[in-house]
C-alpha cells in the first residue's frame, strides 16, 4: 500500500520533468544551435600578400632609374631622352651627331681624292692621270700635299668630334635622369626682405629661405 502511494506521487513530480525534456528535445530538433565562441577565425594573408608584392611591383616599375637612361643613350644616341621623357631633345641629339658625320664624309673623300691625285703626280704615273678629280688638275704636287694633309686633320677631328657629341649625349640623359624628380616646385624659395630698424635709423637686408620637406619614397621590390 505504502509503495504504490509513493509510486504514485513519483509518477506526480516525474511528469514535468519529463514534459520539459520533450520540449527541449523539440527545440533541438528545430533549431540548430552553433557556438563559434571558441572558434579561431584565421585571416587569410596569402592575399595581403600578394597584393603587397604587386604594389611594390608597379612601384618598382614606375620608379625612374637614372642608370637606364645611361645605358640607353650609351647604346643608342636619344633613348636615354626618350625613357626620360624628353623628345624635344632628339633633334638636338642627331643634329649634334649629324654635323660631324657630314664633316667626316666630306673631308675623307676629299682625303682620298687628294692622296690619290698626289700619289699619281709624284710616281708619274700617266696611265691613272684620267684618275685625278677634274677640281685638281693644275695643282701641283705641293699643293696636294697640304690639301691631302688638311683633308686628313679634318676628318680626325671630325670623328673626335662625334666621340664628344655621344658623350654630351649620355652625360645629358644621366643628368636629366637625376633631375627627373628633383623638387623644383614654389615651396623652394629664396627671398630677400628688407627691414628698417627704429632704433639705430638703418636698414637691414635680410635672406629668408622656405624649404619644402622632403616626400618619403617608396622603396622598390626586393
């Protein structure tokens, strides 16, 4: 008898609990509980990377390299002024170049006409006379020899010039490579302010400088 009262009241107190558990068996059924509060979210820096190697890249690429235009203009007369942007140069370039060119042809051709000619009259030579240039004809062998001399000098000179007017061309284009970024804005400044002074009744001259501060560069790909 004692037993199935208590039987009884266990099923009594028993009966929520168990509703309770099916209620939360229902909740779990229905809904899906994630609990990212220990989870790690890893950043994935392949990307950052590699953006940041591109970057440097198109920084590396855009950079003006003065020692490029050197070697240019030291191959080609003119790239160095190209690769610096400075086309109004080239006629300058070609024509400095040009003068001397000309000078060489004309001097050794007239060189050769003159050695020629002298070497003709000094050995006699009256088979090859038809080989004297008819503008030196009655000249005689003296003066062939001071014109064969004075042709050679020139056309030497000629080339020496050339050699320097190639060397203008690539100490240009390493110059103006230096100086492709080089600060020549208004911040730069230099003025002279003059100032009276009351107390001693004289006036002062006096220099102010305004100097911009300098851009930090971005340095290139390693």
């Amino acid at each position: 008898m004692h037993a199935k009262k208590f039987l009884i009241l266990f099923t009594v107190f028993l009966y929520p609990v168990l509703l309770h558990a099916q209620d939360d068996k229902r909740k779990l059924a229905t809904t899906e509980v994630i609990d990212t509060s220990g989870i790690v979210v890893q950043a994935d820096t392949s990307i950052v990377a590699k953006d940041s190697v591109i970057l440097k890249d198109t920084l590396a690429k855009k950079a003006h390299i003065p020692q490029k235009a050197t070697r240019r203009s030291a191959i080609i007369p003119g790239w160095g002024q190209i690769y610096n942007g400075q086309y109004w140069k080239l006629p300058l370039v070609y024509g400095a170049l040009a003068v001397p060119t000309v000078t060489f042809i004309y001097n050794n051709t007239w060189y050769k006409k003159t050695r020629d000619a002298y070497t003709i009259l000094i050995t006699e030579d009256t088979a090859r006379y038809d080989e004297i240039d008819p503008k030196l004809e009655g000249l005689s062998a003296q003066d062939l020899q001071y014109y064969r001399n004075d042709f050679r000098r020139n056309r030497d000179y000629s080339v020496l010039f050339f050699l320097i007017a190639w060397g203008l061309n690539v100490v240009d284009a390493t110059v103006s490579g230096h100086l492709k970024e080089f600060n020549v804005s208004d911040d730069l400044s230099m003025k002279i302010q003059p100032q009276y002074n009351p107390l001693t009744k004289s006036v002062n001259v006096g220099l102010a400088f305004h100097f911009r501060n300098p851009e930090p560069r971005s340095l290139s790909a390693f």
